[in-house]
C-alpha cells in the first residue's frame, strides 16, 4: 500500500480502496495554486502503480470544487516580468497535471459542487465520470480576460466532442449543472450533496467488483488508439486483450465464473 503523504492544500482519505483527494484551498475556491497543483501531482504519481488504489475521487472543500487558475500568481509573477519563455515552461509543466488525471491507471470520479471554472473546468474533463449538482455553476472563463484555455483544450473536445467545446471555449458561456448534463460533460447530476454522494457510492460499488488490472490495462488502451489507424487499432487490441488473457487475473475472473463465486478482488464498500 502506498504510503500518502501530508500536504497543506490538499486532505486525502483512503477508505477500502477508494481514494478521496480534497482540494483544501477555501480561502480561494480552491484555485489551481503552484502548490496544489504540486500535491495534487505527488499523490496521483505515488498511487499510479498501487493496483490496491482501486478509484479516485476528486472533491472540493468549502461548497466549490475548482475555480480555475491562480490568477493573482500569473499577475504577478508572469504579466509583471514579460518572460515569455518563463511562461511556456509553466504552461508546459501545468499540462503534467491534466495528463496524470487523464491518464491515471484508476478510475477517476470527480464530485462537483459549487463551481468548476476555467482550469477547474477543464481538469474535470480528464475525469472517466463527472458528478454534479444540478445548481453546480460551470464556463471556460479564459478568452473573457484575454487568454486562452490552451491546455485544456484537447480535454475539453475529448470530453464534449469538437463543435461544442469550440463554441463554449470561444464564447465563455456560462452553464449550470442540468445545462452541463445536456451537453454531455455530466455523466450523473443531483440537486443536493447526498444525492451526489449516493450516485459515488454506487460507481464505487461497481468500480470495486472490476478487476484493477483489466481497468488500467482497458483505460491504457483507450490511450493508445486514440486517432491511430484501424489497422494498428486492431493489432494494438489483440495485443491486450492476449496480454489480460494470460494474466492471473483473468485466469482468477474464467475460474471464479464456473465456479459460480465472486472473484478475488471484489469489495463490498461499508
């Protein structure tokens, strides 16, 4: 089991396999600081190969989940020197974070209350399911203060398919939870917290009776046939679904099915 460590903007809890990391910045709508980003990616990079880490979780404290970019930091410390060059690199290394989420071996849920903004927005898009409240407030922000949503933007059309993401990232328009659900980017909405916490548990639940295994090596593939080919498709597919074929937990899946018994891995969440 990895060891977590303890960060000053983030509170993590690990329960039964499920991880859930708290963005504990209130005091600025948890706003994607230096430092969040950081802790954020320190304990996504310590649980990547921890097949015991069977789901992710991400939450906001403080009623909101993300209010995008720590504006106050680019003001003072990239608008006031002029660095183009510094801002590329940290542009550059703000992408390691949308890549770990997008990437994670893990099922990634992410909880939305309040407000998902901007970065925020485009950091729930890296998600494999959104959960939202109806009332919950959402917009990609940037080009309504004269930026961009740069790195966001291949998340933000995987997410919500080209023409849409192009029309909400250009307009900066503003949308609530049912509105979201409609343009596809909530897979499940609630008018209240325990309705949102009822619809986790019950991904958990499903979650935990998969095979770890089979879901890092399935979202792996995801990755890699991404735009590829049909015929390397093919070839990458076969390649693994006979690497799983082999693997003792297949062998523990086939086995646990003639059986007529749940297999090892499954866990029933308290």
């Amino acid at each position: 089991m990895t060891n977590l460590p303890k960060t000053n903007t983030l509170e993590l809890k690990l329960q039964q396999g499920w991880l859930t990391i708290w963005f504990n910045q209130p005091d600025n709508r948890n706003a994607l600081s230096d430092a969040l980003v950081a802790d954020l990616a320190t304990v996504l990079k310590g649980v990547r190969d921890d097949r015991t880490v069977r789901g992710i979780t991400l939450r906001g404290r403080g009623g909101v989940f993300c209010a995008g970019a720590d504006l106050k930091n680019f003001k003072e410390n990239f608008q006031a020197s002029g660095d183009r060059d510094a801002t590329i690199t940290m542009s550059m290394g703000a992408a390691e974070i949308f890549d770990l989420v997008n990437t994670a071996p893990q099922v990634v849920i992410v909880l939305i209350e309040g407000a998902a903004m901007a970065g925020g927005f485009g950091l729930s898009c890296c998600a494999d399911v959104v959960i939202c409240e109806s009332g919950a407030r959402f917009a990609m922000t940037e080009t309504a203060i004269g930026v961009t949503p740069a790195q966001i933007s291949p998340f933000v059309i995987q997410k919500l398919g080209y023409a849409t993401g192009r029309r909400l990232m250009l307009t900066a328009a503003r949308f609530d939870g049912t509105q979201a659900h409609e343009l596809g980017f909530a897979d499940f909405i609630s008018d209240d917290v325990p309705g949102l916490e009822a619809i986790e548990m019950q991904l958990r639940k499903q979650v935990l009776g998969a095979a770890p295994g089979a879901v890092a090596a399935t979202k792996e593939l995801l990755g890699q046939i991404a735009g590829k080919p049909r015929e390397e498709v093919i070839r990458l597919a076969a390649e693994n679904f006979a690497d799983r074929m082999v693997s003792d937990e297949a062998k523990e899946g086939v086995a646990s099915f003639f059986e007529k018994r749940k297999p090892n891995w499954v866990v029933k969440p308290e």
